[in-house]
C-alpha cells in the first residue's frame, strides 16, 4: 500500500477533523526551508513545521551529531545514572540562559515542559511549609494539550471537552497578582496558538516587578520564543527580566527530536534538598533527557551563532518590508512583527474561520505551507529562508489577499 492508502487506513492525526479535511501530503524528505513530498514537489515550509524547525530541514551538523550519539548511548535511565550529552547540555544551556536560571529538568515536550513547571512552582512552596495552590495566567494563553497545560492555557475550542475537568487559575489582567498565588505563567511578549498576539516588553516588565515583590515565581514559557524566534536568544533577554522558572521545547533540539527542558534559580532547587524525601520532585519520563535528543539539542545550540543572528536579522527586516506592502490591503488588520515572527489578521470570525483553511490550501498548491491561527495569518520561517524564498511566501499571500478583492 502506498503512505496514502497506509495513511487513511491507519492513521489518526492530531488537530485534524478526518471528516472533512484534505488527505495530508506525504513528506518524503527535506532540505533547508523546503519540504519535498513522494511526488518530487516542493513546498516551502513557512512556519517551521509547527514552530519547531530552527535552523533548517536535514541541517547536516545536527543529523551527524544524532547519529554518532544513536551509535554510542541511545537512552539510559536518567535516575541514579547520567550522561555526558545531558550534563554538557545543561551547562551550555545555563550558559546561554538569563542569568541565574542554574537548574535544568529535562523532559519531552513543551507541555511536559510547563508540567514539569507548575509542579515545581506548587511543590517548591509546599516544600517550603507555605502552601500556595493557585497559578495565574494571561487571557489567550496557549501552554500545551496535558491537562495542566490546558488549565493554564485560556478557556476556548481547544479546551471545551474538558472544561470540568481542568483546575481553576486566575486569569491576568482581570485578577490581581497577589501574594496568595504560586506562580505566573506567561508566554513571553509572544502569545502563539492564542493567535501570535504581541505583547508590549513594559507589561512583561510590570509583571516581573508585581511578582517580586509579592514573592510569586514567575514562570516564562519559551517553548515559542525561545532560541531566537523574537530576535535575541529569549524574549525575556529581549525585556531585560529574568525569570524564576523557563520552559524551553521545539527548537531546543534544532526542531530534529522531542525534548523539553524546565530551568530554575538555584534557590528553587534547594528548597527540593531534604532528608524527607516527601520533597522530592516526583516526576519524570521514560526518555527523560534522551541522549540523542541530548546530542542534536547541543549542536543546534552551536549553530546559535553571530550568522545565525545575521540570518535572524535579515528575516525580520524582510518581514517588515513585505507586511509595509500587504498592510494597505483592505481586508488586512493589525500587521505586526517581532524577530522572525510576522503576523496580521484577517477581519474573521476566529480559530473555526474558514478563511485560514482556505489560504493553507491556495498556498499548498502554489508551493507554500502556511496554516493559519483561522483568521490570523502568520509566517514563521526557519533560519535559513533565504529572501528569494520569503518573496515566494509573500507572494502567495499577496495573490490570495488580491484574489479576495
Ligand atoms: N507552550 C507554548 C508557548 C507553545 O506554543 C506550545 C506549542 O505550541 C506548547 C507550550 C506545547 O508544546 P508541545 O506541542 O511540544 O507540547
């Protein structure tokens, strides 16, 4: 059977009514910013594939090292055992951090990742003999699709079927920070899923300042943001603040293999030291800091270079240029960019509008991948799309905005 037919057959996909969407296109191989399916088609892949994609597709350097790691460990235990790849990791990784976050908790994922953070965030105070059970969060949050992470995230589509069963968070700015709360989880300047809302870094500053002075940890969520999506290495970099807690996943590994990671300040950690081992953080994954995952994640912090930012660069000055021309379409709202990421909205109804539906397909078929956010529009590249290839992504949407009168 073909992957078509073995697809149909066998398949359930994530974020996809089968009823009624397109049968997916099979990706045979890719390199650079460009998908190639089994038919020898190319589609330039405008948003990382979900975000994830850094440097590029099949980026040599991070496949090698994968595979010289692959044939040396590929996964041991990670309690009572360690391993260079995990502790290198972690010390580049704290290297590179805003300063002071010390601590680095592998796990598998982005929502594994804001787990792992709000567990430690309510343990870190019960440890301390001050319970706090509340967490607060932003209106339009996105943390992930675990239950914790959607308690975390807004209440919407996503969460509906769930509702009953997700814990209550007070919701910012509606709810005032108070010392009552654990934490504060925010998406740094950057609410993603929510539909790429940019937010000013002054409020993200007022909100580190509300927290300290409360005495409330605030965790930053830069599963998007991170490693150079908004211009420098974190958006926290970006605001000048330094968090008590980051979540790091999708591009952490050069966007090659899952892992997530959840750094802290020295000072939670400690409050976890004892000898009642009640205070132990009592979490972990099976592939808790994979090696391989361990190996691509420090090449690809390797390729985090001075042209890595020159490329970084280079893409937001085009975005700017591109979003100058689309802005004076009349259907076309609230044009925005930050870093590599550029954004505008379409005057729709939101998520379900089908209107994103229909751009993902008259782009499809002109060689573009884009997926928007329903009526939000957005192109977030990886690092190596070169300006020849944002003209082709802009292009499209420019023919499809005129297509719509
Ligand atoms: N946090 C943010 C800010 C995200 O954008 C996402 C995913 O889009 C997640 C968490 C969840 O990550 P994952 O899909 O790897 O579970």
């Amino acid at each position: 059977m073909s992957v078509r037919e073995l697809d149909r057959q066998y398949l359930w996909h994530p974020y996809t009514q089968h009823k009624i969407a397109p049968a997916p296109i099979p990706i045979a191989r890719a390199e650079g910013a460009v998908l190639i399916d089994v038919d020898g088609r190319e589609i330039i892949d405008a948003i990382s594939s979900w975000w994830v994609t850094l440097h590029g597709h099949a980026q040599p350097e991070i496949a090698e090292a994968i595979g010289r790691q692959a044939r040396l460990l590929e996964q041991v235990i990670f309690a009572g055992m360690t391993h260079e790849p995990a502790a290198a990791l972690a010390a580049a990784l704290v290297e590179k951090l805003p300063r002071g976050l010390t601590r680095v908790f592998f796990s598998d994922n982005g929502s594994t990742a804001v787990e792992v953070a709000i567990k430690i965030a309510l343990q870190y105070w019960q440890n301390r003999g001050q319970p706090r059970a509340r967490i607060a969060a932003l209106e339009h949050a996105y943390h992930g699709d675990t239950f914790g992470a959607m308690s975390a995230s807004a209440r919407g589509l996503f969460t509906e079927p769930f509702g009953s069963q997700l814990f209550e968070v007070v919701r910012l700015p509606e709810q005032p920070i108070t010392d009552q709360l654990a934490a504060v989880i925010v998406e740094p300047l950057l609410q993603g899923a929510g539909g790429m809302r940019m937010w000013s870094e002054a409020t993200l500053r007022e909100i580190r300042d509300q927290t300290a002075e409360k005495g409330v940890l605030l965790i930053a969520d830069e599963v998007l943001t991170g490693f150079g999506r908004t211009g420098p290495l974190f958006a926290c970099e970006k605001a000048g603040i330094v968090p008590d807690i980051i979540c790091l996943s999708k591009g952490l590994t050069g966007g090659f293999l899952p892992l997530g990671a959840t750094a802290a300040r020295e000072e939670i950690f400690e409050a976890f030291l004892s000898t009642d081992r009640r205070h132990t953080l009592f979490h972990g994954h099976s592939f808790t800091a994979n090696p391989i995952a361990c190996a691509a994640a420090q090449a690809s912090l390797a390729l985090l270079n001075d042209a890595s930012a020159a490329r970084r660069a280079a893409i937001e000055r085009a975005h700017r240029s591109h979003l100058a021309k689309i802005a004076a379409h009349p259907c076309v709202t609230a044009p925005r960019v930050l870093g590599t990421v550029a954004a505008f909205n379409l005057g729709g109804v939101g998520y379900l509008d089908p209107v994103g539906a229909d751009l993902t397909h008259f782009a499809l078929e002109r060689g573009v991948l884009l997926r928007p956010l329903g009526d939000v529009v957005y192109v977030l590249p990886p690092y190596c799309t070169t300006d020849a290839q944002l003209d082709q992504i802009y292009g499209v949407i420019t023919e499809f905005l005129d297509a719509r009168g």
